[in-house]
C-alpha cells in the first residue's frame, strides 16, 4: 500500500547546523522522466550559481500528478528524480551526499491549490555548512565601511514581522528605502533574499518544512515581500532571487517572546559581485 512520506520527515534530520541553501524546481510533462536539453541547461545553471564544491549535501525529490495507478506514479517519480541525479553527479565533489527519492503523487497542503501540471516535478536543495559564510552588520554596510565580499550575509535589523504573517510594517519599509539606495548605489551587486521563521508552534501556526519552506511556505513569502517592495524602487529583478529557509538558521534561542520575534526576520546574502 502507498504510503505518503511529508518531504520534512524525509530532510529533517539533515537541517541541524544547516544555514545555507539553494534550490531549484524541474518540471515534467505527463508520462515523462527523461530531462530535455532545456531542463539540462537549467540545471546547469544553477550548479553554476551555487558553487557546487561548497555543497555538502543535495536532497532529490521527485513527485508526479494525481494521474494513473499509485504504483505506477511512484515509479515515475522515482525515475524523474534518479534522472535529473544522472544529471547532476558529475559536477559535484565526491564529498558530497547526494540524495534522491520519488515519493509518487504530490501531496498538497490543506489550503494549497496546484494544477496536475504544477504537482508533475522534481525539487532539488543543496545543502552547505556555515563554514564559508559571514555575518556582516547592516550598519556597517550601509555606511560603507565595511566591504562586502560573496556569500556575505546581512541581517535586516528592522524588517521583522508579525506571528504568521509576511506584511512588510513601516518599520520595515523605511530601512528597505535604505538598502535600495544603497543597492542602487552599488549596481554590480546581486543578492539572495532569506526568509525566515520562529518555531511558531506554541502558536498555531506550523513551522515550515525544509523543502516546503522553500517554495511555498511562510518565509519564502517574507522574502518574496521584500523582493517585491525593492523591485518598486526600481532595483532589477535579475539581481535578486528570493528563497525560505524556514527555522533552519535561527538568529537567537527562542527563550522570551522577544526574541522569538526576531527569527520572524529576513537577511540578504551577497550572491555575485
């Protein structure tokens, strides 16, 4: 009997001391497994994007459409996650883990509506450890004195947000003005914008997956609105990228409501110079 596996039981176990990520989403037309050139393309890529010598781990997922029999489904996922693998392995170090499974049909959230079309994919997240990151402060940047290099990571002080919410308050607003001058100011640039969240259960409100989180979860529409809001002040869509992290790269112990309040955050990572 088919069993649906939820994709965080499957990663979880990974996500300790994880704080850095990157993912990409393959989609297949009905019946297919095999990659196109387009699909092989975009691949590469994004194995160009991320340096793939720094990543530890790679997390292959393959899903498909509610079409056809479930064992036939769970073998194409199957194939369509082993095939974009095939694709993969020779652009990775030897020290890093690839991992790939099909978990057949995709299965949606309560409140989630996709397309057979949207559910036919295969998601796939690099996993790196801390060690090639820096913490730089968003002060320092802003007044230029400290020189940013690649893989820099910048807390946003002051864009925080309300429990299960991602609405960007005026707080937020006004130091968003600054990073888009600065980012106006400095062209060459292009960053990645991090989502987070709090542990959120005490609330009600459900942590975000590893893969979920990532796509279609709460800290990826946190990052999704500071996206949005620096593309109204005129910085390019092409120099951003936006993703959620979920709660794998807390900023403090969630030990008081306060600080609970800032992992509800989002940062920026320098991803080109």
């Amino acid at each position: 009997m088919h069993k649906v596996v939820p994709v965080f039981l499957l990663l979880f176990q990974f996500i300790t001391n994880v704080s850095a990520q990157d993912t990409l989403t393959i989609h297949f037309k009905s019946d297919v497994f095999l990659v196109d050139s387009a699909q092989k393309l975009a691949i590469a890529n994004w194995l160009k994007d991320i340096a793939p010598g720094k990543l530890d781990s790679i997390f292959i997922v393959g899903f498909t459409d509610t079409i056809g029999r479930v064992s036939y489904n769970d073998s194409l996922s199957q194939k369509r996650a082993g095939a974009v693998k095939a694709i993969i392995v020779p652009f990775v170090k030897n020290t890093c883990t690839i991992n790939a499974t099909g978990l057949g049909i995709y299965s949606t959230g309560k409140n989630e509506r996709r397309t057979d079309g949207e559910k036919r994919i295969v998601k796939v997240v690099g996993l790196s450890k801390n060690g090639s990151r820096r913490i730089v402060e968003l002060k320092k940047v802003l007044q230029e004195t400290t020189k940013l290099r690649k893989n820099d990571v910048v807390p946003l002080d002051r864009v925080l947000f309300m429990d299960g919410s991602f609405q960007l308050l005026t707080a937020a607003k006004i130091e968003l003005d600054s990073i888009a001058d600065f980012l106006t100011k400095n062209a060459h640039l292009k960053i990645r914008i991090e989502g987070h969240i709090c542990k959120c259960a005490r609330h009600g409100y459900p942590a975000d997956s590893l893969i979920e989180a990532s796509f279609d979860g709460l800290s990826y529409k946190r990052a999704q609105a500071v996206f949005i809001y620096l593309k109204s002040k005129g910085i390019a869509k092409e120099r951003m990228r936006c993703i959620g992290l979920g709660y794998s790269d807390p900023f403090v112990e969630e030990d008081s409501d306060e600080n609970e309040a800032l992992n509800r955050r989002v940062a920026f990572r320098v991803i080109e110079m």
